[in-house]
C-alpha cells in the first residue's frame, strides 16, 4: 500500500497534464472548425471534442486506451492489423540484433583485455561508430543487403546489433578488468593458467557489469530495429506503425505503437533484470 | 609432484635442509619520479622448518622480498632460490602458499568453494578436493562454515579460511604478509596460537610479515629485522624459545629480552635517516 499511493500520485498527475495538454494543443482546430460552421461552444462542449477527434495534434489518454484495447485485445495476433502481431516483428528484429550485439561486444572486450594490440586499436573505432548518427547508415545497411539479396528480419537485427555491441563492449570492458592486483596475483601463485583465470576469476567478476550493460544494449537494440522499419517503407513492426500513422496524421495510432515499444522496451529490460537476479542469487553475489 | 613433497621426515637431523637462500638481493622499482632501491644487498638463508618474521618500518621491503620469493616480482641483481631452484620454477612445482594482507575471497564463492579454487586449478580429483576442504576447514578451526559466503563470516574467519585455502594444496612453504594487520588484538592473539599450532603440527616452512614485536616474537624461530631506504637486513635474532608456547611465554624473561633485542635493532635502523 505504501507503494501504491506515490505511484497512484505520478499516474494521476500525469494523465492530468496530458488531458491538459490535449485541451490546449486541440482547441484551436476546434474553435477554427466551430467558427466555419457558425457555431458557438460551451466551455464544457470544447473540452468535450478536444477530447474526441480524430486526427488530434495530441490524442487524449482514453482514446489512445481505446485504440490499444482494439488492436491488441481485439484482433488475432496473427492478423496485420494487431498491434500485438507489430510488436511481435519488432521484437524479433530486437532479440536477434541484441543476442548479435552481446556476443559481438563480448568478444571484442576479450580481445581488449588480452590482446594488447586490440587494446591500443580497438576502442576508438569503438567510440567512432557511435557517433555516426545512426538513422544516416540505417538505410545504407538495409540497402546494401538487399543488394546482396538478404532483407527482412535480418537488416534490422544488424542495425540493432550495431547499436547494443557498444555498451557490451564498454561494460564488458570494466567488468573484466574489475578484479585487483591482489586477485591477479593470488591466480599467478597458482599458476593458473589465461583460460583459468578468465573462467574463474575475471568472468564472474564481470557479471554484475554484464548485466548493467545488457540493459541498456536491449534498450538500445529495441530504438535500432524501429529505426530499421522506418526507411525501407517496412509492412510490418512497431516502426512500420509510426511511419503509417505519421503519413496518414493518425496520432492515436502513432501514440498506441509507442505506448506498445515503451512496454516492450520494459518487458525485455524487466526479463534481463530478472535472469540478472537470478544469475546474481545463485552465485551468492546478490 | 605435488604428493612426494608430503612424506618429508621429520625434524629429526640436526642440520635442517635450506629452503630458501638469497644472495646479494638487489631490488630496484623504476618510477616515474626515478628509481625506488626497495631491497639492497640482501642475504639471507632460510631452513626447513624455520617461521621467519620479517619486521621493520613501513616502506622497508618486507612485502617486495616475500613477492620476490613468490616469483611476482624479478630481482635487479642477485640470486633467490627456493627450493634449490629458481622462484619461477617453485611456482610452478606449486611450492609455496601465499597468504595476502587482505583475504581476498571471492564473493561469489562458498568458503568450501574459495578453498577449492586452487585445488581446481591444479586439477585434483573431485574427490581429493572435498577431503582436503575438509581437512584444511578443519585445521583453522572453520569445519561446517564450507557452505557459507565470504560475508557472511567476521573478518577474522575470512583470514582463517584464506590461510585454509594456502594450506589445502602441498605447497611446503607459506609466505604470510601481515595477514593479521586488519584484525584486533584479541583476534590475533588466538589467531597467533591456532597459526602455531598448525605449523607444529605441518612442518612447515613460514615467512611472516609483521609490523607487531611481541606477535614476531611469540610466532618466530628467526626474527628478521629490516630497515627502510635502502631496504636492508639489519639483524637476524634467532629465539631461544622453545616450540611449545603458551600466550603467557609473553611474560618471560626470554621474550621480553628477545623483544627488546628487536626493538633495539629497529631503532638502530631508524637512527640511519
Ligand atoms: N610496484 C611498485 N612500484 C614502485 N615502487 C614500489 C612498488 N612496490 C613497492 N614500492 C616501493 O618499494 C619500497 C618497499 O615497499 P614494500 O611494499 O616492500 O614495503 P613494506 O616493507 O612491505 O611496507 P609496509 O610495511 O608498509 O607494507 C617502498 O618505498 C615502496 O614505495
Ligand atoms: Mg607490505
């Protein structure tokens, strides 16, 4: 209950400004449109069809309710329509470009941490590919693999992939460094072995780092594969929604396919959050 | 190779075997603001059996010359052998134990499986490790704590289980650097009997680092007195006193004169600079 009631607060307060806000971003079209028709609008009466048109500058919350419960709740997942079937391709672009991601930023922090000539080299290429802005080569990656013949899932798990290696890399980085001298030196006295000390040490030293970064290399994967949708005219996924909805003014579809990313976006990270405790709890760690 | 070592005999011939010589030991660190003499000219000849403290002011070298001895560190000049071979390769016969100042367990290991770490690495037999956790938990006095986590321990049976992990495989050496720095006096004192009772009881050779005159003196055969900038030898005491010691050997007349022999030697090495 002590929980309840500040969350209950923000919620309330928030439907608040965005019922407001639909008022004073909708009225003017109104008002243009009671003025054309030659009628005069009660106070009542405006807030009323501020709240209910159908292409609105900002959709009020219940109508984007409605729009969520009928293309979610209401239709087959499997039918185009739903935005539950959209979700699903996003998804799925996503997932494969983060498992690409993760093991791509993986490898490379290995290579960082044991190779010296990886360690002097690699990292600024790293940071350079992140500050290519990433909607300028997503249409040039999809382009050039369906000129070799791949589309489909696959250019946009790339696009994920590229986004979500980054923070891997980064966090896998520091994770795997995060073991001191001392511990270093303890496996020496041992003569452990490179592998030995990777598996027993400097691995799951890195775990809690892992986990960190994988949050935030799913967030990132999910943004790459919306983005991926956006410049191929894509049929499908969240990112096809957007684009549909933007061409057609249908901000009640725009806002029900971001509403459906953002709890996306929460779902994976949530699921990683909860392997993290898992993970964590069973190593002793947590 | 790591089971022959364990059928030594007993201290029973008078002129014990030297497991550790040094010779004109020289130690220099290269840092940025120009070189650190950390050890000059140091000679000294360590037997089998012998508990070694080495004791003198902070910066003296005690922890570079146990690094030396441990193959973490290469000497400038000079000859170290262990085991009448070269550091490096003592380590790699897995010679020595080496217990850090701090316990350094691993967090996300039971205290059975932070004893087993070593026992992994070297590639015992799943079999052979438990029976050796066992019996080293059992040596520091920590039987029944092998499924607990590090923090789930007092500091002092952290300390316990880290000198239990350095026991658990045949290493005939343990190199000590103040592993009881951290701890309060009462803990030490025990700590000092159980560490005693165990080296009787093993015949093992200790090299002990400490900052402490009466726990040097209560643990050691040889006391060696070191003093800073350069780091040197400046006396080796050897104790009269006998094996077996009670806490209370601290109110003798031997200790005390042993004590004070120490500190003399450790004022003198102040008087330098
Ligand atoms: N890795 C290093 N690089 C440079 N100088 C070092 C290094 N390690 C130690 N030194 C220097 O060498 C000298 C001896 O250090 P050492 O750690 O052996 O002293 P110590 O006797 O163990 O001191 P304490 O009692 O404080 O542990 C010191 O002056 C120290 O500053
Ligand atoms: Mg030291």
């Amino acid at each position: 209950m002590k929980n309840v009631i500040p969350v209950l607060t923000v919620v309330l307060a928030i439907l608040l400004l965005w019922y407001g806000g639909a008022i004073l971003l909708n009225k003017q079209w109104v008002l243009d449109q009671a003025a054309r028709q030659d009628r005069v609008l009660t106070t009542p009466e405006l807030i009323a069809e501020t709240w209910a048109q159908d292409k609105p500058k900002l959709p009020a919350p219940h109508q984007v309710a409605v729009e969520l419960w009928d293309t979610v709740a209401m239709k087959k997942p499997t039918s185009k329509r739903s935005l539950v079937y959209h979700a699903w391709v996003t998804m799925s672009a996503t997932v494969l470009g983060f498992g690409l991601g993760t093991l791509l930023g993986f490898a490379l922090a290995v290579g960082i941490v044991y190779n010296r000539v990886m360690d002097k080299s690699v990292m600024p290429w790293v940071i350079a590919s992140q500050t290519i802005p990433i909607l300028a080569i997503a249409p040039m990656i999809i382009v050039v693999l369906n000129a070799i013949g791949i589309s489909g899932l696959l250019p946009k798990a790339m696009i994920s992939m590229y986004l979500s290696f980054f923070p891997v890399v980064v966090g896998m980085v520091k994770g795997l460094r995060s073991p001191d001298a001392m511990q270093l030196d303890q496996m020496r006295t041992w003569s452990a072995t490179r592998a030995q000390e990777f598996r027993r040490l400097r691995l799951p030293a890195s775990m809690p780092y892992l986990f960190a970064s994988m949050k935030i290399a799913m967030a990132a994967s999910l943004v790459g594969a919306i983005v991926g949708e956006l410049p191929t005219g894509a049929v499908a996924g969240l990112g096809a929604r957007l684009l549909a909805g933007s061409y057609y003014g249908q901000t009640i579809q725009i806002w029900s396919a971001l509403l459906m990313a953002a709890a996306l976006a929460a779902a994976l990270v949530g699921l990683i959050g909860l392997i993290q405790r898992i993970t964590l709890k069973r190593m002793g760690m947590a | 190779m790591m089971t022959e070592q364990v059928a030594a005999p007993a201290a029973s011939v008078p002129q014990a075997p030297t497991v550790i010589s040094a010779q004109g030991l020289n130690l220099v660190y290269e840092t940025s603001d120009g070189p650190v003499q950390a050890l000059k000219d140091v000679d000294l000849k360590i037997d089998k059996g012998d508990f070694v403290s080495f004791i003198g002011p902070s910066g003296c070298g005690k922890t570079t010359f146990l690094r030396v001895m441990a193959d973490l560190e290469t000497p400038t000049s000079g000859t170290v052998l262990v085991n009448g071979v070269t550091p490096e390769a003592a380590r790699k016969a897995r010679a020595y134990g080496y217990v850090f100042q701090a316990a350094g367990l691993y967090p996300w290991r039971s205290i059975g499986g932070n004893i087993r770490l070593p026992l992994e690495i070297m590639g015992y037999s799943k079999a052979e490790q438990a029976e050796r956790v066992q019996r080293v938990l059992e040596l520091v006095e920590l039987s029944g704590f092998d499924k607990k986590y590090p923090w789930q321990l007092s500091g002092g049976m952290q300390q316990r289980a880290s000198i239990a992990r350095a026991l658990a495989f045949d290493a005939d050496i343990l190199l000590m650097d103040e592993p009881f720095g951290a701890l309060d006096e009462i803990v030490r004192d025990h700590l000092n009997e159980q560490l005693l009772a165990l080296w009787s009881r093993t015949e093992k050779t200790i090299c002990f680092v400490t900052h402490s005159i009466p726990e040097a003196v209560y643990l050691s055969t040889r006391i060696v007195v070191m003093s800073p900038r350069p780091g040197r030898i400046t006396d080796v005491i050897e104790s009269p006193l006998p094996k077996e010691r009670p806490l209370e050997i601290r109110d003798s007349p031997e200790f005390l004169e042993i004590a004070h022999r120490v500190r003399e030697g450790l004022r003198a090495g102040h008087a330098y600079d």
